[in-house]
C-alpha cells in the first residue's frame, strides 16, 4: 500500500499525527492505518538480541521483562504523556517522527540499535546514528516504513532524565541517556533536544571527571520557547553528572 501512495503517512499510535491534523499543519489525501498490523506489534528475543516491532508501545516497553533487559528505555517510557498517550504511542511513530526530542531516540543510541526498514523491496537494517538526517527528517525512502528496532542489551548501567516544567507530558528542553558501560570500558550518553537530531557521545571510563563537559561542548542546541542554548548545555552537564552517579551508585 505504502509503494502504491508513497505520499500516504502512516498513522499507528496517532499522537503526533493528529496533532498536526488538529492544529491544521497538515492534510494529507491519504493516511495507512498501521495499528491493526499483528507484525508490527510486541517484541521479541532473538539469539541474545532484542526486536522491538515499531508499534510497540510506551506502555508495552515499561513491562518489567523489557524494562529488565533495556531500563534506560524503560524509564524514558514513563516520562512520555499521560498513560493514553503511553498506551497509543509507539516506538516505530516517534522514529519516523524523528523529532530531536523524541523520548525513545537517546536511550536506543545508547544501546547502538538499529532501525530495520522494509518495502516492496526488501529489508534493509540502518544504524540508528545515521537514521536521522535533520529535525523531523529521517533516512526513510519515500515507499519505506519502519519495521523495527533491533538492539543487544548491554546489561550495563545505564538511565534516563530530562528537564521539562514537569516530569512528564511535558516535550523535554533537554533529555539524555547514560550508560556506563564497564565491558566496553565507555561512558556512553545520548542526548535530545539539544541539537538539530539526537546524538551519541563516548569516552573512557577514565574520563568520568571530565564527561560532563564533553557531553555539553557535543550539544548544539538552539534559544527557543523552551530554553536558551545555553541552559540547555548547562542543564546537560547537570544532567550527565547525576546520571553517572545514579549509574555507580
């Protein structure tokens, strides 16, 4: 369907979607319902590898056996909307979207994940770092979805925060995802918001004094309604120091 109306967008948990119908911001002719999909539903363990489908939902990722494997995600889930935004938007939605301060973006860098992408054409698997060209822009063909997220949980360290009015239903002035990952000897943290897509930094472990400023000095945020770039790296590196010492707490 999505080769025959390449123009047709997606709809699957419809909390970005109808939100630029509702406002008048778009009017597209035509709209794919993805939400009855069965393929595109739940997750899956694959050889010590994780597949979350693209219709997973917030709710769905906050369950304890996922949020055991990818706590990071887990967390950045609860601080998304109300529990029916939660129980309607989909990891696979806020990918396409590809907002720079989609929830869902830091915590799967951290992880190095994947984006599998299908078509009339096949399958092809993308890393998640060059998944995003721009704000609300992506890598997506104009006959392509999303067809899920791949990843191998590290089970190392790691958490999620971010700075809003409030802790949820709230788009974050800065979010961003820490892993301390001792196997790989790397700090690892991803941050929202905070630049024109989301985006991984790392260093050594023996750099945990200095991590905070690198993750700030990585940012390139902008001033908008929400913050000035300033507070924003200021908020980053606030961000970075806690999420270290909640990681080695």
């Amino acid at each position: 369907m999505k080769s025959e109306r390449p123009d047709a967008r997606p709809i699957a948990g419809g909390t970005d979607l109808l939100v630029e119908l509702n406002f008048d911001r778009t009017r597209p002719e035509t709209i794919l319902n993805l939400a009855e999909v069965p393929e595109l539903k739940g997750w899956t363990r694959e050889n010590g590898s994780v597949r979350l489908a693209a219709g997973l939902t917030y709710t769905e990722a906050m369950q304890p056996e996922l949020a055991e494997l990818v706590p990071a995600l887990a967390e950045a889930s609860r601080t998304v909307g109300s529990p029916q935004i939660r129980n309607r938007g989909t990891i696979g939605g806020n990918l396409g979207t590809a907002s720079p301060a989609g929830d869902a973006h830091p915590p799967l860098l951290v992880e190095d994940a994947t984006v599998e992408i299908g078509s009339t054409r096949g399958v092809r698997t993308l890393p998640l770092t060059e998944f995003f060209l721009g704000p609300k822009r992506n890598a997506l063909a104009e006959d392509e979805l999303v067809l899920a997220v791949r990843l191998d949980p590290s089970r190392q360290p790691q958490t999620f925060m971010k700075v809003g009015p409030r802790n949820a239903m709230v788009i974050a002035v800065c979010s961003l995802a820490v892993g301390f990952d001792r196997e790989r000897g790397e700090l690892r943290a991803a941050y929202g918001s905070a630049g024109p897509v989301p985006a991984l930094v790392t260093a050594p472990l023996d750099a945990r004094a200095d991590f905070p400023q690198l993750v700030a000095d990585a940012s390139s945020p902008i001033d908008d309604v929400r913050g000035s770039a300033a507070y924003r790296r200021h908020a980053l590196r606030v961000l970075a120091q806690r999420a270290l010492e909640r990681c080695t707490a």
